[in-house]
C-alpha cells in the first residue's frame, strides 16, 4: 500500500480523510473514527527498528496533557508499524505566531509556563524529545500546550538523581531550547523592545545557567512576568478557554475533562492481548515488546473506558435494524468542523487581492518545510497540494529551494470566474502563468498551478 494519494481509504479502523504531513520516517494522515479524530502515524519500511521502538518506548512513559498520548498500536498488511495518535487540533505555535502580528504577555504565559513546569518530569521519565520548538510545539482543543513529534527523542535511565539527569546532554538541550523559545516567544509581545519588564526577563533566561532547576526558575518567572490569559486564534477565531493555574501539577494547563461513564469492570488483559495479537506475528520482536511495555505501563481506568467505548460500538452493531449499512461513510461525510486546519491567512472575498496573500503564506510554510502549514494555503487533495506537499518532502530530505518553487503575484488579473471557482493570471512572462482558485468556507484556497496552454481553459475543465 502507498501512502500517496490514500484519500477515502480505511486504515487501522479509520476512514482516512486526508494527509497531514510526511517526513523522512513516516507518513501521518488524519482519520476519522466512532471516538472523533486521530492522527496515524505510519512509518516507512525502511526506518531503523530501533528508533520506532525509543519512539514506542517514550510514548508509553508518557502522563501528562502537555505530552502527546498514544492511543493504540496498531500495523499494515506488511507489517509497517502504525501508531494512533490524539489529534492535537489547533496546530502550532508556528502557526499561531505567522497568523498573528503580535502577542500578549499573558499568551505567553499560557504557551510556555505549564511546559516548563512539565519539562521536568518529562526527563525524570529517562525522555528527552530532542526537537523541542515552534513547530514541535501544538495546540490543544483548549489551547493547552501539547509537545508532540518524540520520533528523535533520547532514553535514559528514569527517576534519576538531579544529577544524573544534569549530566545528561539530551536534557540539557531540551532545556536549552526552550528558553530559546521562550526568548523567541517574548520578543514577539507588543512593544517587547520597551516593556522592562519582558526585556528584564529575556536578559535573565539568555544569562541563565541550563541546570536541572532552570525550568522552575523560569515558570515561576513567567508567572510573576503576567497573568495567563486566553490564546486568540487568530481573525475571527474562538478565544481559547484553557489557562494554567500557578500553582498545583504539570497538568494545571488542561480544565477537567467531562467524565467518562465507567462501565462495568472488563479486565484490562484483555485489551493488552489486543495490542499483542496484533504485533504477534511482526519479526519486528523490540517494537511488540515496546508496545506491551507501554500497554501495561497505561492506568487501568484507561482500559475500563477503552474496553466500554468497544462493548457500546459492539452493541450498536448488533442493534442496527435489518437493512442498515455498516459501510463507513463517504470521505465527504466526515464532519469538516472536526478537521479545520491550524491556522490561516485572513483573506478579502476578491480572488485577485486573496492570491497574494496565499502565495506568501505558501512560501513561507515550504521555507519552514511544514506541509501542515499548507491546510491554509491549498485545497485538499488538490493537484496543488499534492505537488506542494512533494515539494516540501524533497527539502525535508536536503534539497535546496529551487527558484522556481516561490511563485511571484506582482500584478496578478482576473481571467475568468465560474461559481466558486476563479481563474487568476500572473503575467505572460510568469510561471506557472495562471491559479486556479476555489472559495472554500474559510476563504479563497488555491487548487491548481497552471501553465500557458492550460490557462486558456475554463476554470473547472481542471482538476
């Protein structure tokens, strides 16, 4: 099976809805399941046996809200192995900050301080995530910071001494980078070079020693810099409603979830079985002996409510009336409200003055090499996107931008509109020599690059 163009197939139980980016060891896809949206993560054949079991092995250590949670384990008909992710909707800090002019000092605060205080107990863990930064770090439902991407991340010993945790350089880098960040973040705030007291701070953080005790430090200090407030998203955008207390534990940042109804006790061995029937007949022996680690690292509740979710979607089956389908449904049936991109350029209604603005949020996502970050810029499963997406899969691989991949609007033209759809010339010498654009509705997205002879077509004889 290629992981191209999977569009509407199944995998793992989910109805796969589209790609939400692909780097040099794996493919992640959004899908669509009974329990909401996932993120599958599907690694590719030829990616060391070792790394996917430290990936595995990390996840299962994994407690906190601020950390992304492995939901289950699963592989393909070729014994690829598939991790099943919680789908963290909100996309980056990246993002937040391309869609956003300026800051808060109080967001700040929201985005960073319960990271710092989680940090820590991260790598009395033995983790160390190794890529720590804007892009790694993602948005929760409620605007809660959550650190995903541990596909590079370093094991140590865990409950280690203070120590024997400082003596680890792994660490240390976390540390590192997330002052960095933080500095990063803080420059950021409106009118940062003439408030003392982010000045003060960020003066502090790049002085300070990278120690064990330097994330307390600097939670504390974000604390006392402002009030944590509520993230805006941008134009238009629901405020966040999740905001960090100062005091109590690494989960502070995430209001109570509504409870999930217990049901009656299943014995959590069940679904361990589970997990290692499916990964029984993988030569890939480290990576089952990872996954049983994590399965029996996992709280019991968690099973209960695992194995309840399962008895209710058996029941429902059973119950179905004669003559009902238990086909999934159609991509187009999935509810688009669940799988809204991060973020997105605020764009006029007149495709001319829209493609500009489009054009420099594509560049920007192909120099960042984020294919998430095109959710704002193409059409789904357009022939743009797809030619997007490869494009920033050979830079994430080395290759240098070619020239021709920033594509210039100066002085772009109305051809030709029909329904939703519009047609907008670049110029006689520019190439691609014309967008073909559709209103989608979140605004004008770009659907196609066209050349000189194609541009002479109607807007919808293109795909």
């Amino acid at each position: 099976m290629t992981f191209r163009d999977v569009t509407g197939n199944s995998l793992a139980g989910y109805r796969l809805v589209r790609r939400l980016g692909s780097g040099s060891r794996a493919d992640v896809f959004l899908g669509a399941g009974e329990t909401g949206p996932v993120a599958l993560k599907v690694f590719h054949e030829d990616v060391d046996v070792e790394s996917i079991g430290n990936e595995l092995d990390a996840l299962g250590r994994l407690d906190s809200p601020h950390f992304l949670t492995l939901r289950d384990v699963a592989s393909t008909e070729k014994d690829v192995p598939i991790l099943i992710l919680e789908r963290v909707q909100r996309g980056s800090v990246g993002a937040l900050v391309r869609d956003r002019d300026s800051l808060e000092k109080g967001e700040v605060v929201t985005l960073l301080a319960p990271l710092a205080g989680a940090l820590p107990a991260l790598h009395r863990l033995g983790v160390a995530h190794g890529r720590i930064g804007a892009s790694s770090l993602h948005l929760g439902a409620n605007g809660e910071p959550v650190l995903i991407g541990f596909g590079h991340c370093e094991l140590f010993a865990r409950d280690g001494s203070i120590a024997a945790i400082d003596a680890q350089p792994a660490a240390e880098r976390d540390r590192s980078a997330l002052a960095d960040l933080t500095i990063a973040l803080l420059s950021r705030v409106r009118n940062a070079a003439t408030d003392t007291p982010v000045v003060r701070l960020i003066e502090w953080i790049d002085s300070a020693s990278r120690e064990y005790e330097l994330m307390e430090r600097l939670e504390a200090r974000l604390f006392d810099l402002a009030d944590p407030i509520a993230i805006e998203f941008g134009p238009g955008a629901q405020a966040s409603t999740g905001m960090p207390l100062r005091f109590g534990s690494a989960d502070r940042a995430l209001p109570a979830p509504e409870p999930v109804p217990t049901p009656s006790p299943v014995e959590p061995d069940r679904v361990l079985a589970r997990i290692d029937a499916i990964l029984r007949d993988n030569p890939i022996d480290v990576i089952r002996s990872r996954a049983f680690a994590f399965a029996k690292g996992v709280r019991k509740p968690f099973w209960f409510a695992a194995a309840g979710v399962v008895i209710a979607l058996v029941l429902t089956l059973a119950l179905l009336p004669e003559g009902s389908s238990s086909e999934p449904v159609p991509p187009e049936a999935v509810p688009t409200a669940t799988v809204s991109p991060p973020s997105a350029p605020a764009l006029p209604a007149d495709p001319v003055l829209a493609l500009p603005i489009l054009l420099t949020a594509r560049a920007q996502c192909i120099r960042e090499m984020s294919v998430l970050c095109l959710d704002g810029v193409d059409e789904a499963s357009s022939s743009a996107y797809s030619s997007d997406a490869e494009l920033i899969e050979q830079l994430q691989g080395g290759t240098e931008i070619p020239t021709s991949a920033l594509i210039s609007a100066a002085a772009p033209s109305l051809t030709e509109t029909l329904g939703a759809t519009a047609l907008v010339s670049l110029g006689p010498d520019s190439n691609p020599a014309s967008v073909l654009m559709i209103r989608a509705k979140a605004g004008w997205r770009i659907r196609g690059y066209l050349s000189g002879i194609q541009a002479t077509g109607s807007p919808d004889s293109t795909g």
